[in-house]
C-alpha cells in the first residue's frame, strides 16, 4: 500500500520560512510526477507546485511562483517545499501527491498524503 507523509507544517510569522516534506516509502519514487496541493478552510484545494519524475522540470502556481520551490530526491524518495516570504493567504493544510501520467497541474493524482497545517499569522 502506498503512503505518502507529508512534515514540517507549522505556525510561522508573515515573512518566515518553512521547508515541507513528503516521504513515500513505499513508491517506486522515479516513475512518478509529484505535487503540493493545499485547501485553505472554506476554499477548494488548489495546485501549488509540482516536479517531473527527473526533477528536471517544474510548475508554480503564479500566487506562490518566485517564493516557493520544489525539489526531488529519488535516491532517498522523498520530496521538499521550499516557502519563503510566507503570507496569511498561504495558510492551508498541505498535501503532497504523486501520480504516473497526465499534467503536473492536474489535481487527479493517482496518491495523496494526509496533509500537513500550515498556519502564518499576520
């Protein structure tokens, strides 16, 4: 059974940082796109980033493009968000997600984490 567990959520002031993380032991990580997703309470969720499987290409949402990043570890499964100059507006729990095929700023990803919170206080 695939898990993926996603850490590093937190309540930071306006202008912190936060690095996310998602760990999916049981993927064969390098075939897969992966993504960060977030659903703000009352709201839809939403695409935030996402990497192809060799990390060689990435998307942003433009609300998060040039303060947020993604990056890949195939070798340890694992993948990071970035967040820097966090905003109120980016408060949301946190999903990260993994699928085979289709774009990468789809949100019909074949594997979904439980989510972690991410609060920034104004």
């Amino acid at each position: 059974q695939v898990q993926l567990v996603e850490s590093g959520g937190g309540l930071v002031p306006a202008g912190g940082s936060l690095r996310l993380s998602c760990a999916a032991p049981g993927l064969t990580f390098r075939m897969y796109h992966l993504g960060w997703f977030r659903q703000a309470p009352g709201k839809e969720r939403e695409f935030v980033a996402a990497v192809m499987r060799s990390g060689d290409s990435t998307a942003y949402a433009d609300s998060v493009k040039g303060r947020f990043t993604i990056s890949r570890d195939n070798a340890k499964n694992t993948v990071s968000l970035q967040m820097n100059s966090l905003k109120p507006e980016d408060t949301a729990a946190y999903y990260c997600a993994a699928r085979r095929f289709g774009p990468m700023r789809g949100n019909d990803y074949d594997y979904w984490g439980q989510g972690t919170q991410v609060t920034v206080s104004s």
